[in-house]
C-alpha cells in the first residue's frame, strides 16, 4: 500500500502562480513514476505532468511552458509549480504513484485548484 498526501491548493487570480506537493509514504519502491492528473466540472479527469524517479518528465500540451514537475526522490515527494495560471486550470488535481514498471496506481485525494478572472 501507498499512501498520498497533497497540499498546496487554494483560490488565486488569473495569472498567479500555486505550488502543489505530494508525499508519498508506504511500501514505496525506488524505481517509480509520480504525477498530476486534474479533473474540472462535467469533464474527464486528464494528465498534467507526470515524472519518473530517473528524472523524464512528461507533459498535457495545455500546460507546456506554464506548469512545472519536479520531484524530491529522498523525501518520495512530487511537486507542481503552476505559473501563468488560467481559468481553464481550475479542477481537483490528483497525485498519482505507481512503479516504473506498471502495476497499481494509487491516487491521493484531490486537491481544489480555483483560478477566478
């Protein structure tokens, strides 16, 4: 098992910046891919970042150039910088983890992100 703890959320302006973290705690294996998937109103949860334990990020085109993924191995933690905030990026965003090589992906328990014009 793999528990998910994320923070970081909240209510910001069109433009501002938020910061989400993730730690992940449990019978963690070394060799793991950690990520962000977000889902808004009346629509399909979707990626947003995800990046390996070896250091290969990947990301949702909405978000190239604006979200940052990075990852702290030694503390099992994933962050998000999310800059340029829109409106569009309001949705529960969700911390995923699950070994590199497949298997179960556990999913923390959301945090709101609410962006206003």
């Amino acid at each position: 098992q793999v528990q998910l703890v994320e923070s970081g959320g909240g209510l910001v302006q069109a433009g501002e910046s938020l910061r989400l973290s993730c730690a992940a705690s449990g019978s963690i294996v070394s060799i793991n891919i950690m990520g962000w998937y977000r889902q808004a109103p009346g629509k399909q949860r979707e990626l947003v970042a995800t990046r390996t334990s070896g250091g290969n990020s990947n990301y949702a085109d909405s978000v190239k150039g604006r979200f940052t993924i990075s990852r702290d191995n030694a503390k099992n933690t994933v962050y998000l910088q999310m800059n340029s905030l829109k409106p569009e990026d309001t949705a529960v965003y969700y911390c995923t983890w699950r070994q590199l090589l497949g298997g179960y992906t556990y999913w923390g328990q959301g945090t709101q992100v609410t962006v206003s014009a």
